[in-house]
C-alpha cells in the first residue's frame, strides 16, 4: 500500500481528498494532511511517503517552492501530483519541468483522480520494480559460486553437451532464491547467461565477426520457474552448438589453430598453402588430419565459415551483395550467392527477406 500526504491549506479540499473512495482500490492510504509546504517538508521527515498531492497556491510555502525543495532532498524519488486551478496553469508547467508527475485542476472530482491515481500507481510499481533490479544486480553474483561458474564455461568452451546437464544441476541448486519472485530468478540467470557470453566473447573475440550476441534474452521469461529454466538451458545449449559448428572443441591442437586461423582471416583468401605456413605442416598432411577429425574437408569448412560470415553481415543490413562478396575474398558475385544459396537454402535476397 502507498502513503499519501494530502498538502492543502483549504480545510474542503483536503476533505473532499480524504472522503474520495477508490484509495484502496488503487493502492493507496492517506497517511497524512499539511496547510503548506513547511508543514510537509517536516512531515516527510516522520512519515514514508511516497505520493504528494499538493495545492500550488498556499500562504508561506506554495506548491512550486515546496516541489523544488523534495527534489534537493533524499526524498526526490516521492510522486507529486499538484493541484490548481486553470489561472495556474503557467504554475503547474513550471511544477512539471521541475519534476512533478502529473497535475489535477481544480474542482477536484472522483473521474479526475481516477485517472490521476491509475496513472501514478503504474508508475511507482515501476519504480519499486526498478529499485528491486538495481539492488539484485549489484548482489547478483552472489547467487552462485565462482567454481560452478567456471565448471560450465569450462564445458560450454570445450563443446561439451555435459554443459546442459551443469547448467540444470546449477539451476536446481540455487534453490534459496525460489521464493516465488520470478522477477530475481529471471535476473539471476540472465547476468549469468551475459556473463557466460562475455567470457566466450574474451577467449575468441573474433566469434563476434559471425555474430555479436550469443544469449537469446528473450527466451528466459519470467511467465513461471519451469519457463525461466527451460530458457537457461536453451541458451546453453546454443553456446554448445555455436563452439561445435566452428569446431572450436578439437582436442587436436594443430586442428584448433588451424580453425582459430582461419575464424581470424575469414575477410581475407584464406589457401592450404597459408594453413600449412600457419601451421608448419605440410597441405596434404593438415588436409588429411581434418578431414580425419570433423568429417569434412578443409575447404569445406572455409566456405561454412564464410557463409556464417556473410549472414552476419547481411543481417547488419547496411552492407550490398557486392560488397559482403568483397569482404569475404571472392571475386565473382555469382559464385558468392551460389555459394550461399547452397549453404543455407536461400540467396542473398531472399535470405534479406526472411531474417
């Protein structure tokens, strides 16, 4: 329930306030009555308020003075609502420009404070939602340990499916705060989702040529417990498969240098003959040791890369056919979207069309 303090140095006004009805209904309480500014500035220091509605003509202190002086104190954050009649109008623009949230002319009526009431509830929910966010994210990480954190990155960067499996096992642990507000455990695992992303970010950060955000946020919903873990996981799963598809979890370190090569020149030619200077083997002895260890030749994977490239830069939108065909090292514009058109089954256009 929100506190109101009622500021009107006219006795009717503050009683047709505090004979208005629909206080409960909008989550509100009269907690208190002052004739002028002074008189609230103090009562403001006893009370916790969080709704002022205020009358701006009053003797001593008037409504604007009183506004200018909240907003120099602790109490800034309190909603103000003024009160006046349609001479004062240029008065209540002033109270806006110096924070007041909304005005009410005078005749007061049950429609007016409706509405007025409505709107500054939804906008203290709003802010309570906001300070419980800001207080959770500068705590967050306290919800899990470092060596939980660091086993499923270790997982996740090694391609390791077993990262799903941690990752349920780590949502199931932190059970402490499953105390139904779906609002802290949604929090909770998206910092650790963006952090995951940020450490894959700093081991290859040039995994953001393919693209620039790993975590899907929007999958982590917080509608129910079972809907938030169903996204984590999801999300885990996709880091897994992002590190498998570019064969980043090789053992084979000659492997691993050669994709990290390549993932690293993939806007220029990239030959077998570069490859094996790279990695002091010879073309056919590193050309048979890739195809032994993914499946697939080596020129293969170079065109897979590049079309990974070039749907990244197509979905930046600012970049021509040409000019993507230019930057992945092709010479031939045809070539670049049969190419593209064989990997993902769309051409370039129709791949535009469809992202």
């Amino acid at each position: 329930m929100y506190k109101v303090l009622i500021v009107d140095d006219d006795k009717v006004s503050r009683y047709i306030l505090r004979r208005y009805k629909k206080w409960n209904k909008f989550n509100f309480s009269i907690e208190g009555e002052a004739c002028d500014g002074k008189e609230a500035l103090k009562k403001l220091t006893v009370l916790k308020i969080n709704l002022v509605i205020t009358d701006i003509r009053m003797p001593g202190m008037n409504g604007i003075e009183f506004l200018s002086e909240i907003k120099k104190t602790k109490y800034n954050n309190i909603c103000v609502i003024l009160l006046s009649t349609y001479s004062d109008f240029e008065y209540a623009k002033q109270g806006i420009r110096l924070g007041a949230f909304d005005y009410i002319t005078k005749p007061i009526n049950d429609k007016m404070l409706d509405e007025a009431l409505k709107r500054a509830e939804m906008y203290l929910d709003k802010n309570v939602i906001e300070e419980e966010k800001k207080s959770l994210e500068e705590n967050i990480t306290s919800y899990y340990s470092k060596n939980s954190f660091n086993e499923l990155l270790l997982l996740i960067t090694a391609g390791d499916y077993e990262a799903i499996v941690e990752g349920q096992k780590l949502f199931k642990n932190i059970s402490y705060i499953r105390d139904n507000n779906l609002l802290k455990i949604e929090l909770v695992f998206n910092n650790l989702l963006l952090r995951l992303q940020e450490e894959i970010f700093e081991i290859w950060p040039w995994l953001k040529f393919f693209q620039n955000i790993i975590v899907d946020e929007t999958i982590v919903s917080s509608e129910s417990i079972e809907k938030i873990e169903t996204g984590f996981i999801e999300n885990i799963k996709n880091m897994v498969q992002l590190v498998r598809k570019f064969e980043l979890h090789q053992t084979d370190s000659l492997i691993k240098i050669t994709c990290e090569y390549i993932l690293q020149h993939i806007e220029e030619k990239i030959s077998l003959e570069k490859i094996s200077i790279e990695t002091h083997t010879s073309k056919d002895y590193i050309g048979k040791l890739f195809k032994q260890a993914t499946g697939y030749n080596l020129k293969q994977y170079v065109i897979n890369v590049k079309m990974e490239h070039a749907k990244y830069l197509i979905k930046l939108g600012y970049y021509k056919n040409y000019e993507v065909c230019d930057k992945l090292g092709y010479s031939s514009v045809d070539y670049f979207c049969r190419l593209f058109k064989n990997y993902t089954g769309y051409t370039p256009m129709e791949f535009r069309k469809v992202i």
